[in-house]
C-alpha cells in the first residue's frame, strides 16, 4: 500500500509570528477585564451594564445642578474661545483655542469614524439617537471636570503646567471633606485615575487608532492579498507609526498644540465635507434616514439587546469619543493661559457638541443614508452572533462614502491617519502626565514612559479589533468610575468659580482684550 505524502501547512513568518503571540497574551486579559467590568443587571428584559448608567447619571445631574448650562452660554464659550476675556500675562501655556484644539485632537479620531461604524453594526441607527443625547448631556460634565482642572493645576517654575484628575482628586477632596477621610479618599481617587489614564491612553487613544488605521491602510491597499495583506505588514506599519509619534510626543503640549492646531480643524472641514456630499446626494433619502434612528431608538429590532441594547450601544460609544467624565480632558485644558478657572469650562462644554453631536452625527447619517450591504450584513453577523463578531468600524464608514465617492476610500484613509496621529500624541501627553504623577517629574522617568506608550503602537497595530476594544471599553468606564465619583464632591466648588467669573464679568473687572492683543496671544 502506498502512502500519500502530505503537505504541511506552511509555517508562519517571524514577524507573523510575533503578531500572533502579542494576540494570544493579550486577547484573555481584554475579556477577563471587560466581564469584570460590565457587570449587568436584568432591565426590561435586557442585559445593562451598571456602569453604562454610571455615565448617564452623571451628565443628568450635572446638567440639572448647573441650570443646563450647556444650552445657555454657548455664546459666552464662543467669545472666550475667541480670547475675548484672556490676556498676555495670565498663567499658562497656550490659549483657549489651542487649548480646545489639543482636546478636540484627543477626542475628534477614529472614535467618530470607525467607532460610529461599530455603533451601528451592533446598535443599529437608533444607537445614534442616544450618541446624540450622551453628547449633550456630557457637555455639562466636560465644564465641571474642565474647570476643577484649571482650578487645581500646578503651575512649574520653568512655566510648564500639569493638571487634570490627579491633582484636583487629590486637592480638591481633601479641601471638601477636611479629615483623614477625605485625604485619604482624595490619593485613592487620584491614583486610580492616574493608573487608569495610564490603561486607556495605551488602549483607546492608541492601540485603537493604531489598529483600525492600519485596517483602512490595508482596504485601500487591495485587503487581505494586497500590499499590506501579508503577514508582517501590520509589524512594520506599526513600527513606522510609532517612530512618528515619538518624535512628536518627546515635545511636550506646546508641540502637540502646534501640531494639533493646524491638523484637527484641517481634518474635521475634509472629513465633514465628504459626509455632506454623501447627504446632499442622497437627500431624498435624509427623511427615511431619520425615521429609522428614532425608530429604532426605542424599538431597534435584529439588534443585539433591542432597544436598551441600542442605548447602550450609543452611550458607550459616545463616551468612547467625547472622553467627558474621563478627566482626560482637563489635562490638556488647564494648560490654557488664564486666571480664571471658569473660563475653560465654558470653552470645553463645546467640546463634546463638536465630537459627538456634530461630526458623529454626521457619520451616522452617511451610512444610515447610504444603506450599503456592507454595514448591513455586518449588523447581521453581529447579531447572529450576539455582538461577539464586529466588522472593523473603519470599513463600514469606508463603505457607505464609496457608494456616492468611489475615489474617497483613499483620502479618508489620509484623514484616518492623520487623525490617529493626532489622538495618539496627545494621549500620549496625557499618559505622561499619569506616568509622571505616579512616578516621578524627571527626564528619565519620562523618556521610560514615552518608550513604553510608542512601543504600544505596534501592539495596538497587530491586535484583533474585538480585543482591543473590550480592553478600551473596561478601562475607559473604570475611569470614569474614580474621576466622577469625585466630581460629585467638588461640584459646589466650580458654582463657586462660576459666580465669580460671572461677577467679575458684571461688575467690569474682567474685560474684553483689545484685538490688537488678542492678535499676539
């Protein structure tokens, strides 16, 4: 009898190789974290992460206790943003705009991009309802959490400003509840948020960007046999990534606000011009669209966990984008030039207005409108398999703009990069500035932390998207969790800021700058 030879399958290469051991030691950490984190309770029959409506009560309450701020001053934000009221020799690094820029590069990304289209292949077109709705309510979350970290900051001797979570948690509730108690509280809170600025720098304002940029490289590329298909491909893309984000990260925020002032306006015209195109094409279609996000809001069927599961859905991702309630937006914020704390907070209120109301919207809408197979078959699969198998975001978004821009694949690849090289540098800033609480303000401990966030970089590169999204998620709400439990105890001290600023502003002692010294801010 004559055997028949066998061929073994081929054998991985080194770099393939590498990518499939970073996948094996990462894929079971993400999901112990993720189950550990969404603890749900039984709601109407649904399952609800307890954590999820952390995040919702906070932007309920705030913008209760602050008179829905969000509504009222926006022309006050607007003229402030201007640098009607900010002044040469105030206190800071940069002005409000660059401020607000850093932020928006930190936030504006590929959370608008690929995590809307993540958002509407699990929660259907009603998750965009409750994007919008998140997005207005964290506007007052943003304020309060903006202001405390102007309020709190410490201002260097060379001029140089840190701020954020750790510093007004540790401070700010040890000033409110002046005990052992409160001290004590005040170095839990801080040092877990710094731990957990840490996790989700590393996770959602890098592996993430990192990840689904290469992904949307590749689909232009010709995909999985193209010229990044591969195995490998996504080692070096990732290698190549990092090496340009250090040389930007090693700068500090005057770096990242020069670079991100120019590049996130820039981006975001592109970016929300292209989806106006994909609406004013298809404007017939603008009605139907909307009738199917409200209906689906409340009654999203063949979407995992019906209609709370499209809340849900739409929360998360907004949160995702918008980072308010994160504290991560207060680093970059209480960098502004000014003596009065207030001031930031209205300017970071416009903040999630921009990221989720406006351009999440937009992204919704183009696909929505566009009705591709593509995103529709990925809602199918998702829901076959319980939201366990997610299409990558990026190529739903891709898809519905090929349909009326066959060319725009190629330039939203462009814009994809670009704004993931933006988010990733400023998380990097903010990551340091965690690295730095927790480990000391010197030359080598920084250098060790921009290391370690660049070679993340390549991590982020070659994972799955599931696994690194369960491990943004996870670490992204236990933030939350520590920056808005302190939130609710020093609320009474940004209406004290407010009053004062709205003072001042009454009685003439903070006027408006004269353009000329406006021009030389």
């Amino acid at each position: 009898m004559t055997s028949v030879p066998t061929t073994a399958p081929p054998q991985p290469g080194v770099l393939e190789s590498i990518e499939l051991s970073i996948n094996s030691v990462f894929d079971p950490i993400s999901t112990g974290l993720s189950n550990i984190v969404f603890y749900e309770v039984t709601v109407l029959g649904a399952d609800f992460p307890l954590i999820v409506g952390w995040l919702i009560l906070a932007g309920v309450l705030f913008t209760l206790y602050f008179g829905f701020v969000q509504f009222r001053s926006i022309g006050l934000a607007l003229r402030i943003v201007r640098g009607r009221y900010t002044r040469r020799d105030e206190p800071g690094e940069i002005t409000h705009f660059q401020a607000l820029s850093s932020a928006l590069s930190g936030t504006v990304g590929l959370g608008n991009i690929a995590g809307v289209g993540v958002a509407v292949t699990i929660g259907g077109p009603g998750a965009t309802f409750w994007m919008i709705v998140a997005g207005l309510l964290s506007m007052a979350t943003k304020f309060v959490e903006c202001t405390l970290g102007v309020k709190y900051r410490d201002v260097h001797p060379d001029g140089t400003v840190s701020g954020g979570p750790m510093h007004y948690l540790r401070i700010g509730v040890a000033e409110r509840i002046p005990n052992a108690f409160g001290r004590g509280l005040g170095k839990v809170l801080a040092a877990g948020a710094a731990v957990m600025i840490l996790f989700f720098g590393v996770a959602g304002g890098n592996m993430f960007q990192a990840n689904q940029t290469f992904a949307q490289l590749r689909n232009v590329t010709g995909g999985e046999t193209g010229l990044l298909g591969s195995g490998g491909a996504a080692f070096v893309f990732g290698l190549l990534l990092a090496a340009l984000v250090g040389a930007v990260v090693f700068g500090g925020i005057k770096s990242v606000g020069a670079v991100t002032g120019r590049l996130v306006p820039a981006m975001a015209i592109v970016y929300v011009t292209a989806c106006l195109l994909v609406i004013a094409v298809n404007i017939a279609q603008v009605p139907t669209a909307f009738g199917l996000i409200l209906s689906g809001a409340f009654s999203a069927e063949g979407v995992v966990g019906g209609a709370l599961g499209a809340m849900i859905v739409g929360f998360q991702r907004a949160a995702f984008s918008n980072e308010a309630g994160l504290g991560s937006s207060p680093i970059a914020h209480s960098a502004v030039r000014t003596k009065n704390p207030a001031t930031e907070g209205y300017v970071a209120l416009i903040e999630p207005f921009v990221d989720t109301v406006v351009i999440c919207t937009m992204t919704a809408l183009t696909i929505v409108i566009a009705g591709t197979p593509f995103w529709q078959q990925a809602q199918a699969t998702a829901f076959a398999s319980g939201g366990s198998d997610v299409a990558d975001g990026v190529l739903v978004t891709s898809d519905a703009f090929a349909t009326v821009l066959p060319w725009f694949p190629y330039v939203l690849a462009v814009a994809v990069f670009l704004f993931a090289v933006s988010t990733i540098i400023t998380w990097g800033y903010y990551g340091q500035k965690a690295w730095t609480y927790l480990f000391g303000r010197n030359m080598v401990s920084e250098r060790v932390y921009q290391v370690i966030f660049c070679f993340f970089v390549v991590v982020g590169s070659v994972l799955t998207l599931g696994s690194v999204l369960d491990f943004a998620d996870a670490v992204l709400f236990l933030l939350a969790f520590f920056n808005i439990l302190g939130l609710y105890v020093l609320a009474p001290v940004v209406k004290k800021e407010v009053r004062e600023f709205r003072a001042k502003l009454a009685s003439g002692e903070v006027a408006e700058v004269e353009p000329s010294e406006r021009a030389m801010l």
